[in-house]
C-alpha cells in the first residue's frame, strides 16, 4: 500500500517515529520539502518492542506494510509531486487547518484524479491559533469538487487549545496527553463522553448522522445497513460504517473523500489516519491495470498482456530476426521476470546514484540482469535496499506492489522502464515487441527560466558536465543546452526557486566549482516557412571506431491538426515543446526486415526500436537550440526518411544515427530560417490568484492593464460560479462549528463576511517575475497565487523587438 504526504514528519507511535523525511541540508535550512523522500514502516506495529498506548486504540488488527513518499508542496517542484503520483495506489492531502484549501492544493488534487488515485483529508494544524476546521471542510467541497465525509473532528477544552478527536466512525473521543508526544491515549465512549463533554458527545451525534446519510446516498449497501439498525445512525456498527466510506473512496471518479482532524506535530490524531489508511485506501492488488505500450502502438494493461488477453500478433514476437511460432509465443510473455518503472534518481553522498523504481509485476532479484526499454541497454542490480528516508536496508529481492532502491545502475532516468526476462542477450534485450515494452511515462512539463553555468577554470569542465549530467538524471523537469555562439551552458528549470535549488545542489553538494548566471526566461522560437529535403551522411570516427551512417530530413510549421497515424512504414511521435516527429520508413515491416526480399533489412544488431530511439535522441538535441536566436524550437513538424539500402554501412551504430538526425534537422531549421527569419513565443501561465473582497478590485486592474493579463473568470468560495462548476450544494455540506477560529475565517468575517476571491487569468511569464511581492503590496500581505504553464504564444513584432532589445541592454 502506498500514500503520499505533504507535510508529515512523525509516523504515529510505530519505531519509526523520529524519521524526518526532510533530510536534504537545503530542506531544513529553508524549512520545506524539495526532494520526495521515501520510507517504509507496519501499521499497526509489528515490532515485537513496540508498546502499545495503556489505553489501545481501535484499529486494523493485520499489520500493513505501507510505503510513504513525502513530497513537496510548492508550485516550482511540481514535477516531484506528478512522479510520485505516478506510482501511488492512494494519497493522504494533508490540508492546513488555517490556510484552508489553498490554489497549490487544487492543482495536486486535479493531478491526483487525472491518475484516478484514492485520497483521503487531514486536516492538519489545528494546535494553532487562527485553526478553523469547519471552514476547511466547506472549502473542501466548494473547492475541491467532493463531497467531505467527516470521519473525525476536533476536540477543544474551553480555553481553546486541542486536546483530542471525535472518532465519528467509532464514536468515541481520543484525549492526549497535553505537552505529550501522543502515545498516552485516553478513550471515552459516547456514554462517558455524556458526563465528561456533552458538546463534543452531542457533535459526534450530528456527524454521525450525516456521516451515514451521505453515504446512503452514494452506496445502496449502507441503505441496507441503515434499514437494519431501524433507522437509527448509531446502531450501525463501525465495521459497516467503514466498509462503506471504502467502497466510496475507491469508486472512479472519487465523490466522496474521507476527513479526518488532527496536529501532526503532537501525534494529535494520527493514529486514526494511519488506521484509515490500512482500512480506507487499496492494495497494489486492487488498483486499475498499469498502462504499457509497446513501440508507441500497442496500448493495454499489463494484466492483459501477462494474461493474453491484450491482442499482440504473433508474428511481432521475434529473435534476431526470425518470428517465434505460435507455441513458443506465450512463453515469450511467461519468460518476464518482472517489470518496474524508475520513478526518481538521487545521487547520495555515500551510496553513489540510487534509483528508485516501483515494481508492477513479478519481482526483481539481487544480481537481476534488467532491460532498459527506453535506452535499450541492460544494467545489473547488484544491490537492492529499502528506504527508511535517509537509511537504507539491504534486501534479497523487491516484490510486485513495492518500492524499492537500485544503487549503481550507470545510466538509468526518471521515467525508464525497467525489465528482467529470463534467456536474453544482455546486448540486444528480450525479443521484440518485449524489448520496447514500456509502462505509461511521466509527463515532463516544460522549463520557462534558465541560468547560465561556466565552469571556474578548464580543468573544471569534465565535473561540471558530470555533476549537469547527474542532475538531469535526478531530475528531468532540469533541461541543460549549450549556446554555440556564447559557448555557455544553460540551466533550465520550472521555476526561480526550482533554480536557485539546482544551484545550491550544484556547488554546495556536487561540489562544482561553476560560475552561475541570473536567472532568465527560456522563450522559444518557431519556423515559419517548410524547409527543403537535407540529405545527410555522417562518417566520423566515434570513441576511436570509424563509424557512418544516413538519414533526410525536412521541417515544416505545424499546422496544429492530425496528420495521419503511426503505421508499419511512418512512426509518429510527439516531442516536447508542441514537435512532432514522423520517421518514413518506405521499405521496412514492422520487424525491420525489408518488404522486398531483395533488399537489405536492418542488421541484427539495429534492431528498428534502437534506430527510432537514436533518431528521437539526435532531433531532440537539434531541437534544444533554434536556428536564430538560440531558443528551443517549439511547432514543429520534422519528417526524417530512413532507407537501409543507403543509409546504413556496416559500421553504422546508434550514435551515428543520431548524430546524422542532428546535423541533417540542423541544416533543414537553417534552411527554413535563412528563408524566412524566425518567431519567437513567449511562455503565458495560467494564473491562479487569491485576494479578499477588498483588494480583487486593484489586483484585477493590475493583471489587465500593466501586465497585458487576459482574466478568465472570477469567483469565491460561496458563490454560485463555484458551485455550478464543482457540483457540490456548499450549504449541505456537514462541519461542525468553529468556536475559536481565526486565520481565514477571521479575516472572512473582518470584511463583511466575504469569502476569499479568486482570479483566474492567462499572463505572459515575462510580467509575473518577482509578481508575489507587488501582490502582498497591493493586498495588505493577504494574497497568494500559483501559476503553471498554459501554453506557448507567438509574440507581436514589437513585443518580440522590445524583448530583443532589452535582452542586449538596449531600452530606447
């Protein structure tokens, strides 16, 4: 089982309770999460010295083995978060009890459901003045677009401070020790709860029975139960009562989410969302099929493939050549090992490169020799560990379901997928379509800044290119390019802070002794005329081995509209930044053999996934820098034709390949440029500001008329635009009240009563750098907002000339 925090640092009241997921020296100087941290614990305890509280709570009898992947919470380091969400089976969103639902918290939670993943909310913080748990919860249905099933709230002594939950589900109050550590539980029935806190018994009342009746409204089972227990909502048995918020968390889509109350700090709470948890979410065996693909093509489940149901041709499954026979094709299939996705690399200090992967199927075993379908190569796992944040454990073997640690592996990236197939060569991998197997990618979004990195002396060089090349392999949301007039190297990156990190990673921990560049905005660039046909042949020699090899290629803007499918003589594949590759392969079957049995086919070792592959890695290098201002080039179409017969010797290899690709899409931009100079397109971000009443006024007048900005709607918490738009009646919504609340509630009802506004609008990068300052300015200190990436726009021949003019240092 596997969720994913935002904040939480201590683990309840198992062994593990001192780990800090937040280990990195920058996280603890800055004080949040840069880098997801993984750790792995039981609940309940399975440690034979481990001490249950004197007073046990309710929870799950079996122990669970739980995976937990903290990740970070800010807008720059959302690519953290999209590859973790990659590989959960569940998520805990961890919510401010006095920040409310914030603009950041809709975005993950909009990732979360595009990956149909089951959450579950604690609403966290409420040990703090200003804590409001009621509003939280409306703002989670406003919001959020879910129906809020309140499964615990809080406990307030009459001064105001937190002193425990309700357990809705159970029905019964969990007071701690006041200054303890949350192991010292008190546990009072409703019964005792009557003598000792009518308020709070009398709540759990009103929650339980709107617990039961928003669940009998998405589950006909609870409507049984309800009828059973003679309409009475506290007769149905807690068992009933969570069986039934199950059932509801794991429907696709997710109506109805789970809340819980607490203070992490204090273990206040915890402990029932770690039961919640092992009760509520599901195991790796219950979630959907992973979705593989082989080739860009064949698209399916991974069940459906291991079991035959996923319709592949026989005849794609061959070896060196020659089609398998009908009988041997399924032990094809029975021969994968096991299949895994690496998710995150980070180089340690004292273990050297770790990669982590999660594994779908079968399992990977110490000494396994593992296929790399997207680099076509095969690496060794000599090692295999467990993480427990910033400990490790050597393990004999990583089953299917969990996560687990490769230390050592030379070449591996986030987003590789991993295979063992038992009989393959380590040189050519498994036979084909298996050796192009792939599990669903993760998706990259796009870099907007960039710094300029240069080396201290020349002796620096060969580090500072291995430290870059270490840090993309952490991080792929990281793009590194050279400048060939300038000679620089250049960072790219999501985000100010996201560069300012990779900085800091760079010469504070890599140790790279590297001059580092203000931080710029990464503008593209666009053709705007085809190109002519440009042949290449390039016949160099390579690593000290003569090598050559041939390719024509041509560039054309793109129009935006589908021009046809992949098929046995066109592969299609889209590249970042809007490209499109299309290879013709005018004489090759999808086996790489020729169509006419006169001509040459491919030869063994080219197999046609490893030239596609070496033409995807040359074009994307000749992509990086644009033909007249340096930018990367963004729509574009860029057709390569490849025929064996001429463009393939028998020395050509995969580098070559790729290098002929580069050059010959180099000549093909120039060509197009030298005819018609270059558009460039700026990045726009879509906008997501929250103001009060008071300020949505000047802040809408400032985005419009000084920063070019195009709004896109308006709304707040309690408007009707908010609730057309999520489905969710706010006003039916059960919370229970605040009687000590501040922070957003307060500042709520200082003006008027008003909810917080929100402004959605379109704003082009250049004009939101250094915006948050001018924001809490024009707000009081109250505003906040989030921004990401809309798309990439053409800029006006003025604009262009002016951005131009100040990037030389000419404002007149």
């Amino acid at each position: 089982m596997l969720y994913y925090s935002g904040f939480t640092r201590r683990i309840g009241d198992v062994d593990e309770g001192s780990t800090v997921t937040d280990f990195l020296p920058a996280e603890r100087a800055r004080g949040i999460t840069i880098q997801s941290a993984a750790i792995t614990f039981s609940w309940p305890p399975s440690s034979a010295n481990a001490q249950p509280p004197s007073n046990p709570l309710p929870r799950s009898s079996v122990p669970h083995n739980i995976n937990l992947i903290d990740t970070p919470g800010h807008a720059d380091f959302t690519f953290e978060v999209l590859r973790s969400l990659r590989v959960l089976d569940g998520a805990v969103c961890i919510l401010d009890g006095v920040a409310g639902v914030e603009a950041q918290t809709e975005k993950v939670w909009s990732q979360a459901s595009a990956y149909a993943i089951p959450r579950i909310i604690f609403v966290n913080k409420l040990d703090r003045d200003g804590a409001a748990f009621g509003r939280t919860v409306k703002e989670v249905g406003a919001r959020l677009g879910v129906w809020p099933a309140v499964c615990g709230i809080p406990w307030w002594n009459a001064e105001g401070k937190l002193q425990g939950v309700g357990d809705v589900v159970g029905l019964r109050g969990l007071r701690y020790a006041e200054g303890g550590d949350g192991k010292q539980v008190d546990v009072f029935k409703l019964q005792q709860l009557e003598e000792d806190d009518q308020n709070l018994a009398q709540e759990l009342r009103k929650a339980r029975t709107a617990l039961v009746e928003i669940l009998s409204e998405h589950d006909d089972e609870m409507v049984e139960k309800y009828l059973e227990a003679d309409e009475d909502h506290l007769l149905i048995s807690s068992t009933d009562v969570t069986e039934s918020i199950r059932r509801c968390t794991l429907r696709h889509p997710q109506q109805i989410v789970p809340v819980f109350a607490g203070a992490s700090f204090r273990n206040v709470g915890v402990q029932p969302l770690l039961d919640a948890v092992a009760d509520l979410l599901p195991s790796p065996h219950v979630r959907p099929d992973p979705e593989i693909s082989f080739g860009g093509s064949v698209r399916g489940g991974l069940t459906e493939l291991l079991s035959g149901k996923l319709s592949v041709t026989t005849a794609a499954f061959s070896r060196a050549g020659k089609t398998l026979s009908k009988d041997k094709a399924p032990f094809a299939l029975q021969n994968l090992e096991a299949c895994a996705l690496a998710f995150k690399v980070v180089a340690d200090a004292k273990r050297g490169v770790l990669v982590y992967v999660r594994v779908y199927s079968g399992s990977i075993n110490r000494n396994a020799a593992l296929w790399n379908t997207n680099l076509q190569m095969t690496e060794r796992a000599q090692r295999l560990m467990k993480m427990y944040a910033n400990d490790a454990v050597d393990v004999d073997s990583i089953p299917a379901g969990q996560i687990g640690v490769i230390p050592g592996l030379k070449a591996t990236r986030t987003g590789d997928t991993l295979i063992s197939y038992t009989g393959a060569n380590p040189k050519v991998g498994p036979p084909s379509p298996m050796n192009s197997l792939q599990l669903r990618p993760i998706d990259v979004p796009p870099p907007v800044f960039f710094v300029s990195v240069e080396p201290s002396s020349l002796a620096e060089e060969k580090h500072i290119k291995e430290t870059l090349e270490l840090l993309l392999r952490e991080d792929p949301s990281l793009h590194v390019s050279l400048d060939e007039e300038s000679g620089q190297t250049h960072l790219a990156g999501m985000g100010e802070l996201h560069l300012e990190i990779a900085r800091d990673r760079l010469i504070n921990d890599l140790k790279a002794k590297a001059r580092i560049g203000n931080i710029e905005i990464g503008y593209r660039e666009s053709i705007t005329i085809a190109s002519t046909e440009m042949n290449e042949m390039f016949d160099r020699d390579v690593g000290g081995k003569s090598s050559k090899a041939g390719c024509t290629a041509l560039v054309s803007p793109s129009t935006g509209e589908e021009q046809g499918t992949a098929s046995t003589r066109a592969h299609i594949f889209n590249m970042p930044d809007n490209n499109r590759l299309i290879v013709s392969t005018p004489s090759l079957r999808a086996d790489g053999w020729s169509f006419d049995t006169e001509q040459p086919g491919l030869p063994s070792h080219l197999p046609l996934q490893t030239v596609l592959q070496a033409f995807q890695n040359g074009i994307s290098a000749a992509l990086a820098r644009g033909p007249s201002h340096g930018y990367a080039v963004h729509s574009t179409d860029i057709k390569v034709i490849f025929e064996p017969s001429t463009h393939v010797c028998p020395n050509t290899t995969p580098a070559a390949l790729s290098s002929a690709a580069r050059l010959a899409v180099q000549r093909a931009l120039q060509d197009s440029a030298t005819a018609s100079e270059t558009l460039m397109m700026e990045p726009v971000m879509l906008v997501t500001i929250s103001v009060d009443e008071d300020s949505m006024g000047s802040v809408v007048h400032d985005i419009s008329s000084a920063r070019g900005g195009n709004v896109v709607s308006l709304g707040s918490d309690d408007d009707s635009s908010v609730v057309e738009r999520s489905a969710i009646d706010v006003s039916r919504i059960y919370a229970p009240p605040d009687p000590f609340a501040g922070g957003h509630a307060a500042a709520n009802a200082a003006t008027g009563g008003s909810a917080l506004r929100q402004i959605v609008t379109r704003v082009p990068l250049k004009e939101m750098v250094g915006y948050l300052k001018h924001l809490r300015s024009l707000t009081g200190g109250r505003g906040t907002f989030t921004m990401a990436v809309d798309r990439f726009e053409r800029m006006s021949t003025q604009r262009q000339r002016a951005v131009l003019n100040e990037m030389r240092g000419d404002y007149t």
